[in-house]
C-alpha cells in the first residue's frame, strides 16, 4: 500500500526504545514514548520520565522498519501497541504514529495504552478514523482523592474517557491495578459499578501490582486470593472480567513467574539490543 507523501511538522517525542516478541506466531511490537502526565506513586516504567532520544515520527519508523527486518525478515507486523509514559501528550504525533504504522508498515492492528486523561470525543473520533483497533484504558482509581493522591491529577477526564470510547464503538478494554489498602477490592467494585452504567459488557481487567518495579513501594503485592476476590466483585456488574498480571515485556523482574518461556527484544536508539526471556524461575536479561 502507497504511503502518500507526509509532512512531519508535529515535533517530536523521546523514545527511549522499542520491542519486539520473538516467540509468538504473530510479529508483534511495542513503542515507547517516554514522559507522562501522570506522577503515579507505584509505577514502574522508566518512560514515565523523559528518557531516550527524540525522534520524529519519520525516524521512528524508519527504526521500526530497520529493527523488524533485523528479527523478523520480510514478515510484515502483526500488530503493534504504542505504550508509555503517556502516548497521548502530543495528539498530531500519535496520529501521524499511526497512520503510518498502517499505511506505510501495514501493521494489521493496532492499540493504544493510555491513562485516558487527554481523550476527550474528538481525538477518539480521530484515532477511530484512521485506523486504531483497540484502546487500553487505565482507570487507576474511582475515589477523586485517592486519584489524585495516587497520581497527582484528576480521574474525571478519565471516567470521561470510559464513555467517549463506548460510544465510538471503538473496541476498548479497562484495566484497574489492585493495590491493597489503596486500590482494593471495594474499590475495584466501584470501578465495575461505573463502567456497568454505561454497558455491562466492557472488558475490565485487574492486575497485580508489583511493588519490586515500582518507584514507591506504596503496598505490598496481592495474594491470588485477592485477586480472585477482586474479579469476583466486578463480575457482579460486568460479564467479562480477568485478573492477571501487567504487560511483563517492558521491564524484567525477579517477581515474575510465567508458565513458559517468553522471548523479547528489546532494541534501543544506537541499535544495540537486550534479550529478554521470562521462564518460571524469574527473567534472563542479555
């Protein structure tokens, strides 16, 4: 498919790498975008900082294509997910970002993780437009106060978020970290009552938090149990309700158990890479 000739006025964001899986069927990639609006006391990526080198959408691309050749050969991208720090800051960028992942990349799907705080009804109309499959949404928190102490903003442009998305209908999940004493199982409820008012068929998923990645250790890690529980109580509200774990190809953690060997690379600025293997003992970084 012919990329029409782009103009890349929109500046640029600071990518402090990708990474691609080389183990499942599918060619997958993550992109990076370093800097969040957000201060979240527990996270964990280091792209909530600006780090990396800034690249233009251009260069960015040029990257993914020179790095999926390296791995992947002539096999064209399944799917790509732009994650962060908070892909969102800068709205022409990530449409350009995407536009070109389909266009020029011919990636097949793509999401967007986002905390939500800047998708107000006309960038999801946009994004829907040109392409973006699905949106992952972070609602941190439903109380006001326990939001804005977690990550030093608002929830109300987020909850906003929740319902521009649905009426879109642009496929969208929610995902909650389960913080005990903080984000607990009666707020996990809270969420589910919330996102069930406006359609009890959103997928909602709750996840560990993992407190050896985190910045602050805020609480400690959840127990299985809570977790059942946690899932349990959202299931009164809404029909398709997960619990789990966060995306583990970002980071490596002594913590981290997987039933099987996963692989990634992970491919920075200068070309230089770091392998990832998550085995049920733990991460192999090399």
């Amino acid at each position: 498919m012919p990329m029409p000739e782009t103009k890349y006025e929109h500046g640029y964001r600071y990518v402090p790498f990708i990474t691609l899986s080389l183990t499942e069927p599918k060619p997958r990639i993550w992109i990076t975008l370093s800097g969040c609006n957000f201060k979240c006391k527990g996270c964990f990526s280091i792209a909530r900082d600006t780090v990396g080198e800034p690249m233009t959408v251009d260069g960015l691309i040029n990257w993914v294509e020179k790095s999926n050749r390296a791995y992947n050969g002539n096999t064209l991208l399944e799917e790509a997910v732009i994650t962060g720090g908070e892909p969102t800051l800068d709205r022409d960028f990530l449409m350009d970002l995407v536009l070109n992942l389909k266009m020029r990349i011919e990636v097949k799907h793509i999401t967007l993780s986002t905390n939500g705080y800047l998708l107000d009804r006309k960038s999801v109309m946009e994004l829907k437009d040109i392409g973006l499959d699905v949106v992952k949404l972070d609602i941190k928190a439903y109380n006001e106060s326990t939001h804005q102490w977690y990550t030093g903003m608002s929830n109300r442009p987020v909850l906003k978020a929740a319902r521009y998305l649905w009426e879109s209908k642009l496929d969208f999940r929610v995902e909650t970290v389960l913080m005990p004493e903080i984000v607990d199982v009666e707020e996990i409820e809270r969420i589910a009552s919330f996102l069930a008012q406006i359609d009890p068929g959103i997928k909602y998923k709750v996840i560990k938090f993992a407190p050896g990645e985190a910045r602050e250790k805020v609480t400690r890690r959840p127990s299985d149990n809570e977790i059942q529980l946690a899932v349990n109580s959202a299931s009164k509200y809404l029909r398709n309700v997960a619990g789990g774990k966060a995306c583990v190809q970002q980071f490596a953690s002594p913590e981290s158990r997987e039933e099987e060997a996963k692989k990634w690379v992970r491919v920075y600025p200068d070309m230089k890479t770091e392998t990832i293997i998550a085995k049920p003992g733990g991460f192999e970084v090399s």
